[in-house]
C-alpha cells in the first residue's frame, strides 16, 4: 500500500456494536458512523453545534465502539481546546507514532506515511493559547497551518469539531453532522478572578495548585492574559514553581513563546527545552516536576532547586549535569570506585566521579593524538571516539570514527597494551578479509571482570575478557542485520549477559554460555542510540535509548519495562549497581537517580 491510497475496510464495522445513543442523538450518530466507515466518501466530515449540544460525545462515542473491535481504525484524537500549532503537532506526532515533532516534519512524516490515516479533532474552535493579539491565540492559525496542509493529503481523513465557527466550510463537498443548539453552555471563558478564587490555598495562604480543578489549572493563564492588570497577573502565575508543575502546559508554552513577558531566571530556555515532553498527557505531577527539573538543573540552579523535593519523590529525578561539549562516547570504569570515562567530539578524554553525587571531574586528557592509534589498518588522523570499552581508567579499548578499534594504553604497561593491541589486530585483519567482519559497535561491561564486546557488520557479537589474555573471543551470530549497539553485564551468579542492537531496531540477549534468546528482548521501528547494563540489588537492568528520544528500563529477570522520558535523544549511556543512569548528548552529561523500589511499580 502506498501514500495516497484510501481503501475501505476488509472487516466492514458493525454500528448495531457501538454503545447505544439516546434517541436524539441517533440521526447524527449514524450519520458520522457511516462517513467514518465509507472509505471513499468525503475526506473531512465536519461535527457541528452549539455548546453542550453533544459533539464531544459524539467523537468519544466513535471511538469509544473501535476499542476492541475490527473494520475502522482511528489513528489519533487530538482534543484541541487551548493548543496552538506547535502543540497540536507535537501530540498528533506522538499518537501518530513519530515522536513529538515540529510543525513541519509532521507534515513531512505524515506525507511519506503508507497508512490511510482517520483523525479525530475535538474542539477545534477551542484551539489556541497566549496573548490574545498574537496569531497563536487563534483557531484559524491552527487551520491554515496545519489542518488544512493534512487535509491536503489525500490519504487523511478526519472528523472535526468547530461549534458554531465557520472553521474549515471553505471544503466544498465535506459531510456535515450539524447537533443543533444545545443548551447554550459555554464555560471557557471564566474571568481570571473567578478562576483565582476556586484554588484552594495551603495552610500558609499559598495557592495549592495539586488540589485546583482542572478547568481552573487549564484556562486561568490565558485568562490571566485577559484581565486588567495582566502584568501582576501573569508573573503571579509564572514565578510559582507549583503552577508550572500543575498548570496547562499548552497554555504554558504559548506564553513563553512571547519575547514581550518577562519571566524569572532562564524560565524561557527551560521551559523550551522540556516543553515537548511536558505538553504529553503526565498525569502524575511529580512526573512533570522531573521532567521540568531535569531540564533546570544545569540551565536554571534556583528553579532547579524549587523543583527537587517533588521531583525526588518520582521514581527518576536528576540529579547532577556537567554541560560541556557535547559527550560522543562514554562507559562505567570497572571497580568499586564508579568512575566514567567519557570522550568529547573533539577526541578529548576526561573521567568523572559517578559515586559523589555531583559528578565531580577527575582528569582530562589532551585531545587524542595521532600516534594514539598505532595500527597499521588505520588511516592516520586524530582518534575521535565514538564509543569505549575501559579496561580500567589508564586503559581502554576505542571505536573511533573510522571503524577502526585502537588500544588506549599508557607507556609504561605493556601487558595491557599487547592485551589490548591483540583484539584490535584481531578485528582489523578479519575485516580486511571479509566486509561482514568491519567493526560496527563497541561496548564494555563487567564490575567484577572489565570485558569488551564488539559488533561487526555480519550480524555477530565477540566478546573478549580485558582483564586476561584471550587469543580468540567468544562470538556467536545474534543478528541479521549489523549490530549497532553492545554492551555486556556480569552476574552474581557468574553468568555474563550480553545484550546487542540490531540495524533492524530489535534489542536481543546473549549469554555467553548458550545460545541467544530466541525472540528480541525488544523491536521498534527506531534506531538504538545506546546501551547499558548493571547487576543491581533487584538483579540485572538494562537500559537502551532510542532515537525517537525514549530510555527503555528492562528488568531482565522479569522482563518488566519502564520508559524513562528524556528531552533530549540520548547518544550515550552508563549504569551503576545503585541506579544512576549518566546520559551523553549534545548537551554534555547528567546524572539521573533511579529508585529500584519503585521504578517497576504499577
């Protein structure tokens, strides 16, 4: 099936198995079920009526009868009341499946979908957020923006909501489901007064944003934007860490987009950062207090610090950054002492402290010099590692950018450097012999034993001990496809697991000893960006980030899962036994506290 093509379903639906509707509303039910069935009909249906007229219900009642149910697919309902265009992509690309996205590469992503693609969009002449004489605050920017390009699309169909508005009648030929008057309700546009007054206050006269209805948590910064006195209004709402915990995160976002208002410390540039993920539907406030202080806490220290005591009852909170270059490569040295070894773009090496809490730097290294990668196979250019298998911190194994493997050792330890110098010579003359055996991933492993795991392009995993000689390493074929990421873990019960990814997005298990796991740990249709692994006190946990930005917590035994939401695509990873997860990106490192105890709650 191509882009393009609209089909009718193989399984027709059956209405007479949707939940019943009362009798006024049958006619207007049957009518939106059958243009949502009819696959060549009209591509836009639009639902009509004046407040609590019922076009809410309806939707929900349609999608309410797919649950469940073969022959009518609904790919994604987009509630649209107070979300300007920004928003408005970033969850229809989520429930679409492509990750929070802009504007643009949405309509880019949904263009290239196969898929024949039904929406629903509720409220849309809700839609709308921010000061009210900036475009954002306008349904019908959300219209000629975005709505009407993915009506272009003549693989997407979808059913709106426009009230009484004349949003979207330009379509010439859309089926309309017209509701009537209602009984004329329309609570969206409660004064700020009002809305101020219906937050309960804590014992010292704060607002208590955790106990606010959610209408008044939703609309009370736009209607603070329309008070008299917006000014005290606004910075009111936007100085008070538990509103931007609690309050409208659409609303939120529309407003810092605004140069004009003034907001405290570096606000704007956090909230930037975070928004994306903020915006999702995070029920759980501490959550959100995570996300927002994960995104302050090497940008914004005073927010930061408001936000800690919530976010460090969340099972995941951060707690160190060390911006700085951005970290293409980084491992846990093996040992006690929870040392990192990381490497910057430029090839510089530096070590951290993983135990202290801070993340403290303990050396840096010069930029990698040439004469680093003494091998005959390798081009001779500055070493610019992109991953890392440390033997301990004066020694490792490196990937560098040009496939190469190379030994890292200092003068004065030839044992270490013949050791290391045997598993580069190893992989390098098996690829000069067959292109399957070209170096694809490089991971470490091993508190107890260090290792080192390398992937190769043919699909296999070779996982070689640094901390005794080996002339051959352990290999086995774990994929089709070329391995893209390793990493291994050493158990308390003396087995050494080993966990790979695939370029076909499948996660699998390896221990050495055996044969691999028959079926995929996990498979996405994603990029794994990296790997890490780490015997804890509830047994092994492997943790693999994605390249739609997602961290992916495996308890092994169990085989439970947990994502972990990050605001960045993660491009390295490391694991202690006590559960802190040290994320590389562009952005530098930050350390992130895992509570064992209750991260596979629920």
């Amino acid at each position: 099936m191509t882009a393009g093509t609209t089909v009718t379903p193989t399984v027709p639906p059956d209405m007479a198995a949707w939940p019943p509707l009362d009798e006024d509303k049958r006619s207007a039910g049957q009518r939106l079920f059958h243009w949502a069935a009819d696959g060549e009909g009209p591509r836009l249906c639009l639902v009509r009526g004046a407040g609590g007229s019922g076009k809410s219900a309806l939707l929900a009642w349609l999608l309410a009868g797919t649950v469940g149910r073969p022959g009518l697919t609904i790919h994604a309902t987009v509630p649209s009341e107070g979300l300007t265009t920004e928003t408005f992509a970033w969850e229809l690309g989520r429930q679409l499946g492509y990750g929070a996205l802009s504007p643009d590469r949405l309509l880019d992503r949904v263009g290239a979908d196969e898929r024949p693609l039904l929406l629903l969009v509720p409220d849309l002449h809700r839609a709308g957020a921010g000061p009210a004489d900036l475009p954002s605050a306008a349904p019908e920017t959300l219209v000629a923006e975005l709505l009407e390009p993915l009506l272009a699309l003549p693989h997407l169909r979808a059913a709106v909501e426009v009230g009484t508005s004349a949003l979207l009648a330009t379509h010439s030929g859309a089926t309309v489901v017209d509701l009537g008057e209602g009984d004329g309700r329309d609570t969206g546009r409660a004064s700020y007064a009002d809305l101020a007054a219906a937050v309960p206050r804590t014992a010292d006269d704060r607002p208590d944003w955790s106990r606010a209805p959610a209408p008044v948590r939703r609309r009370i910064l736009d209607a603070a934007l329309r008070t008299d006195g917006q000014e005290t209004a606004v910075r009111g709402l936007l100085t008070d860490p538990g509103f931007l915990v609690h309050g409208s995160a659409a609303a939120l976002t529309a407003t810092l987009a605004d140069e004009r208002i003034p907001v405290p410390g570096r606000l704007r540039e956090v909230w930037r950062l975070a928004a994306p993920e903020l915006t999702a539907y995070h029920a759980d406030s501490a959550e959100r207090a995570a996300l927002l202080h994960s995104a302050a806490i090497g940008t914004d220290p005073d927010l930061a610090e408001y936000l800690r005591p919530l976010a460090a009852q969340h099972w995941w909170s951060a707690e160190w950054a060390r911006p700085a270059q951005p970290v293409t490569a980084l491992a846990l040295i093996p040992g006690e002492e929870r040392w990192l070894m990381a490497s910057d773009a430029t090839g510089r090496l530096r070590t951290y402290d993983a135990k202290g809490g801070t993340g403290a730097p303990l050396t840096a290294s010069p930029r990698l010099p040439d004469e680093a990668a003494a091998s005959p196979s390798v081009h001779p250019l500055a070493v610019r590692p992109r991953s890392l298998a440390p033997r301990d911190a004066r020694s490792a194994l490196l990937l560098d950018g040009s496939d190469a493997l190379l030994p890292l050792v200092t003068e004065d330890d030839p044992t270490t450097a013949f050791a290391l110098g045997r598993i580069a010579e190893h992989h390098g003359a098996a690829a000069l012999s067959e292109e399957e055996s070209l170096v694809t991933a490089l991971g470490g492993g091993g508190a107890r034993s260090p290792y080192a795991v390398v992937g190769d392009r043919g699909g296999s995993v070779h996982v070689w001990s640094l901390g005794e000689y080996q002339d051959v390493p352990r290999s086995c074929r774990v994929h089709e496809q070329p391995v893209t990421a390793v990493t291994c873990v050493d158990t308390a019960d003396g087995l050494t697991l080993t966990f790979s990814a695939g370029a076909d997005g499948s996660v699998r298990l390896w221990e050495i000893s055996a044969e691999p796991m028959p079926v995929p740990v996990q498979q996405r249709p994603y990029r794994t960006t990296a790997l890490a692994a780490a015997d804890t006190s509830v047994g092994p946990v492997l943790a693999v980030a994605w390249s739609d930005g997602g961290v992916h917590l495996w308890h092994v035994l169990s085989g439970r899962m947990r994502e972990l939401p990050w605001l960045r695509v993660c491009d390295a990873l490391a694991l202690t036994p006590e559960g802190l997860l040290v994320i590389g990106d562009a952005e530098g490192l930050c350390g992130v506290r895992l509570r064992w105890d209750g991260l596979w709650e629920g």
